[in-house]
C-alpha cells in the first residue's frame, strides 16, 4: 500500500485513477479502491495502522469466502456493494425495516469510528439519513393526528354536555306540563260533573213542567210555557258559563296542514300578549272547510288555559281594532258564544246597524247594546227582548 500519486493504479471500482490522498489495496485479490469506494473516510484512513490495512478485503472478495454458518449473519452484500438484509427481495431504499444496528453502524462510520473491516459504502449512509427523515415526518404526522383527535374529542364531549342540559330542561318541562294537564283534567272533570247535575236538573224540571202544561189549562199552560222559557234560559247560562276561558277568531287565514295552536301563539304575540303552548288547551277550526282555496276561512275555537289570559286577549283586541295576521288581512277576536247567544247577538247587531244604536257588545257571555254615550245599557238574554228593546214585534 502507497500513499503517492500513482497515475498507473486504477480504482477497482469506479476505473478512475487512484490520486495521492490514498487507498486501500485489497489483501485478497490484490486490487486498489479508493477511499470513497472503499467506503472509508479520510479521516477513519488516518488511523488505521499497518497492520489493519494489510488485512484489508474487498466486499467483492468478502462475498466469495466459504462460510460454515451463516444464520446469525444480520447483513449480505448486494449489488453495488450496498448492504441489504438477508432474504429481502426490494432495495435497500424500499425497505423500511432497517434495523437499529444498521442505523448505529452508519454512525460510526460518520464520525470516523468504523472499523477497518466495514464494507458499507457512503448511499448506505445516504440511505439510513433518509429513513430517519420518514420516521420523524410519521412521528410529526402521528402528533398531529392526535392533538387533531384531542380537539375533536374535547369539542364532541361540550357538544354532549350542551345536549344533557338540553334534554334535562325538556324534561322539566315536560314534567311541569304534565302536572298542569293533570290540574285541568281534575278541573274539568269537576266542572263538567257539576254542569252535567245541573243540566239533568233543568232537564228534569223541562219534564215536569211538560207533563204539567199537558195536563193543565190554558191559563197554567201559560204559567208553564213561561216556566219552559227561563228554564231554556238558565240552561244556555249554563252552557256559556262552560266556555268563559273560550275565544272565537275570525278571518284567520287558513292554510293546508297548519298547526292552529302557533297561529293563535303568533297572533297573540303580535297583539302583546306572550303566549305558550302549555297555555293553550286547544286550537281547532270549526265549520265546513272552504270550498275552493282562497274561500273564506273557518273560524278558530281557542280554549285558554287560565280566564285571565282570555280577558287579556280580548282587552288587547279592543285596544288595537286594526290587528291583522301574518297574510295582512284583519283579524276579529270576540268571546266564544253558545249557539243561541251567537244567533240573538246576530239580530242585536242587525237591529242596532237598522236604527243607529252606536253599541252593542258582549261581556262574559252576556250581550248588551246602548244607543249612544250616556244612554242606558240593556242585557239581552233571548229573542223576546228584542222586542222589549227595540220595539220589535217578535214573529213566532
């Protein structure tokens, strides 16, 4: 071995010559390499003694010696002199199992601690700092998928609490809507078992009084007849007094499929008074539906669940005459009547337009009309007062 400029030694495995900053002759065949493709570092050149580099075999030479048993061996000698794992079928570059001994080899080699005996050329270095490249892009990758997973989960488990509250407060009210239904059913149940007693009561004294007009002249048929006619009257009473938390909307445009419960929710909010739907017992059109669409639409039947709420809405009705509904159109809220109270404030309402009373109205089921500011008020409660009021002789 020489470390002068030869111009007639030849690199054995590039072909170029060989220059002055050395090379390694093998001990086998004989042949020169250079530094580079001996696959030493200058500096790792300068320490090696005589001895050792005397003892120096190419990789090609290395790979032909016999072996007895090969088992343990970790690494082989491939094409080009690169290092590959024993049973691999792809190149070095496509396996990504390298192993950590590999990797600590590379680095002797780096910092000029390899032995004499290495064989690994510098792409294997090129190699092992490309796989560390590609773990760390997978370690950074991993990292963000996980701070990306920790956001996701935090963001999912607030999302979750907002939906428990949620469902917590639907069931509050839920239970307090169940609870008020349970009162209006005790309620009701009282009422309609009083107004039932009192309507088999007049019923009965209907009967009575029937079968004594039969029997009696015509005088006591009279007496009777009279008797017959407060008893129909105290009956309607009774049926209005059953519907004092009703209203009746009119000219609420209807509309196919529509909710009436939101439509009177809507229509009080725009008068200003806020409404729920624990507040509305029912909400249904009445009559026979229109006969074409844009015909004139059925009336509402509203029953509240507290009186006040009615009075409320009839208040804010009389205070704004002009409300109209989200269609434009005006709106007219009056109180629910039974069906012979509707009809004789009809002829009320007609006999005042005739001769110019100024008033006519109902209160609590009751209906009253006055001539004008000042005059007196009069209630009437069936047809033969029309004639009382109004000088009209009642036709039979």
């Amino acid at each position: 071995m020489s470390t002068s400029k030869n111009e007639s030694r030849r690199c054995g495995g590039c072909l170029q010559a060989i220059d002055h900053s050395g090379h390694l002759t093998c001990g086998l065949c004989g042949q020169d390499y250079d530094l580079h493709c001996a696959g030493v570092t200058a500096q790792c050149f300068g320490t090696l003694t005589g001895d050792r580099r005397a003892a120096w075999s190419c990789a090609a030479c290395k790979s032909r010696q016999p072996k007895t048993d090969n088992t343990e061996t970790p690494a082989r000698a491939g094409e080009g002199g690169v290092t590959m794992r024993r049973g691999a079928s792809r190149p070095p570059a496509m396996d990504m199992e390298l192993d950590e001994s590999l990797i600590d080899l590379a680095q002797e080699t780096q910092d000029g601690a390899q032995h004499v005996g290495s064989t690994e050329p510098a792409g294997f270095q090129a190699l092992v700092a490309e796989w560390r490249q590609i773990r760390e892009d997978i370690r950074a990758e991993l990292r963000q998928m996980r701070d990306d997973f920790r956001a996701d989960l935090k963001a999912m488990r607030g999302e979750m609490r907002e939906l428990a509250g949620l469902v917590r407060r639907c069931e509050g009210r839920v239970d307090v809507v169940e609870e008020r239904l349970e009162t209006l059913e005790r309620e009701a149940g009282g009422n309609h078992v009083a107004v039932g007693a009192r309507v088999d009561a007049v019923e009965a004294r209907m009967e009575a009084a029937e079968r004594r007009r039969a029997e009696a002249g015509p005088d006591e048929a009279e007496g009777l007849r009279r008797t017959v006619e407060e008893l129909k009257l105290e009956l309607n009473e009774r049926d209005q007094e059953a519907l004092l938390a009703d209203l009746e909307i009119g000219q609420l445009p209807e509309q196919k499929g529509e909710n009436p419960v939101h439509a009177v929710i809507v229509l009080a909010t725009r008068l200003g008074v806020p409404l729920e739907e624990r507040d509305v017992v029912f909400a249904e059109r009445v009559g026979a539906p229109p006969a074409e669409a844009g015909g004139r639409a059925r009336r509402v039947v509203v029953r509240l669940a507290r009186r006040h709420l009615r009075d409320e809405l009839l208040r804010a009705a009389r205070v704004r005459r002009a409300v109209t509904a989200e269609g434009g159109g005006r709106v007219f809220i009056n109180e629910r009547l039974t069906r012979s109270n509707r009809q004789l404030f009809h002829r009320v309402r007609e006999e005042c337009r005739r001769l110019e009373w100024r008033y006519s109205w109902t209160r609590r089921g009751r209906i009253f009309a006055r001539k004008s500011d000042g005059a007196q008020v009069f209630q009437l409660r069936s047809p033969g007062d029309l004639e009382r009021v109004f000088g009209l002789q009642q036709k039979n």
